[in-house]
C-alpha cells in the first residue's frame, strides 16, 4: 500500500498537516499540491479544529517544486500544466482565506514554492538550519505564484532582490527580515510550533477568524477604508458572546 503523501493528526483542537515526500525533500508535484489542497480543505471545513500546523516529514520543509515532473509541464500537455498551476494557486488563496490561523514548522530547505508555502501561513516557526530563498531564476522558471505574498511580506524592493538574485537566507536572516517569527533548534521546530496553534485553538473560534480575516482583509484596504472595516468588525463583535 502506498504511503499518503500527506500525513494528518490531531491535538486537541489542532489539525496536523504534514507533507509526505521526505525522500524528495517533500518537493511538490501535482499529486502532493492536489493531496495538500485537500488536507487543507478538510481542516477549513472541521468544526473540531480551530487552527492548523503545517510541516514536512524528515530534514526539510519543502525544497519547492520537484524538478522531475518538469518535462511533463510543457505546453504540449497544457491541461496539466493548467491543473498544477491552479492548485498551487487554490493552496496560497485557501491559507490566506481559511477561518483557521495556520503556523508553519520549517527546518532546513524551504525554497522556491516551499518558500512561498511556508510565509503564506499566518506565522513561522524556523529551525536554525532554515535555508530559505527563490532560485526560480537560476532554472529558467518564473517564481510567478510564490511573487505576491513575498512582496506584500517584504516590500517591492527588498522582495525583488530575492527573486532577481536567487540569494538563499538563514534562519536569523530570516528572522531579521519578519519573514519567520521566531527561531528554534531543528529537532523543537515542531513542538514550538504546536504550542502557537494549541495557544490559538483556545481562543473563542469566532472571534479568531474575525482577527484573520479582518487582518488580511484591512492589509489591502487604503487607510481609511480600513479603519472602517474596523469598525464594521467592531460592531460585529459585540454578538460574539452571549
């Protein structure tokens, strides 16, 4: 029987989701983007969870898009490159939009889509073997889907340098940069990281979605139109607890 491509466990009100493929650096092909998206979907949709830890089996997170299914991806097989692209796509809008707040545990590689993988989650626990960067560029590729949440995370300039340069980051690096929030030794990435999400599964369900979704919703808003989503959110609250 073949192993699952992603692993999933519960503690508590937390949902465990981790990534399968360690004899490949977790690296993503279709089938793991597809097995993922779906792990993810669950989790959104339990009602007994109430925030979710994402993480890599064995010495990496996720060292990107795997390399042997490129020659596949060509535009002689365009329903599939379609299909991987809109899953990488539905996986970064899902971590985004899900009412459950998301916090990623990343030792050693998390590299191009790993990268991506790993800041699209609301926080990030980093082993200080973290080797962290975007080297599309050096194979040809455009790092189009990892683009937007790295800029938002960094700022245009900043963020170019990484894409352009393909420069690889450490843990403190990282750190210094607010792309991970905090550094641990590699073998308490996990436990740090399930001490944030059971810290989060304690709080009132209802109120920790209004705090993410109001968060990533006033992050595109121009100031004052923010402010009044606030207050919209303000108002709601107060039907929280009865």
């Amino acid at each position: 029987m073949a192993a699952s491509l992603v692993l999933t466990a519960t503690a508590g009100a937390v949902r465990l989701v981790s990534l399968n493929r360690s004899e490949r650096l977790n690296a993503l092909d279709t089938a793991l983007t597809r097995a993922l998206l779906t792990a993810l979907e669950d989790a959104a949709a339990d009602p007994s969870v109430r925030a979710v830890l994402l993480t890599g089996e064995g010495r990496a997170f996720c060292a990107g898009a795997d390399t042997s299914e490129m020659a596949d991806l060509t535009p002689a097989n365009e329903a599939l490159v379609a299909e991987r692209a809109t899953l990488t796509r539905d996986v970064h809008a899902l971590l985004a939009s899900m009412p459950k707040p998301v916090v990623a545990a990343a030792r050693g590689a998390a590299v191009g889509g790993g990268a991506g993988l790993a800041i699209a989650c609301d926080m990030v626990v980093a082993g200080s073997d973290l080797r962290f960067g975007y080297p599309e560029l050096r194979h040809g590729l455009v790092p189009a889907l990892v683009m937007t949440g790295l800029q938002r995370q960094l700022g245009p300039k900043r963020a170019f340098e990484l894409l352009s340069l393909g420069a690889f980051l450490g843990a403190e690096e990282a750190l210094a940069l607010g792309l991970v929030n905090r550094v641990v030794e590699p073998d308490a990435v996990r436990d740090a990281a399930l001490a944030i999400a059971t810290a989060w599964a304690a709080a009132p369900a209802e109120a920790m979605a209004a705090t993410k979704a109001l968060f990533r919703r006033v992050a595109d808003l121009p100031f004052a139109e923010a402010l009044e989503a606030g207050r919209e959110v303000n108002i709601a609250m107060r039907g929280f607890r009865r």
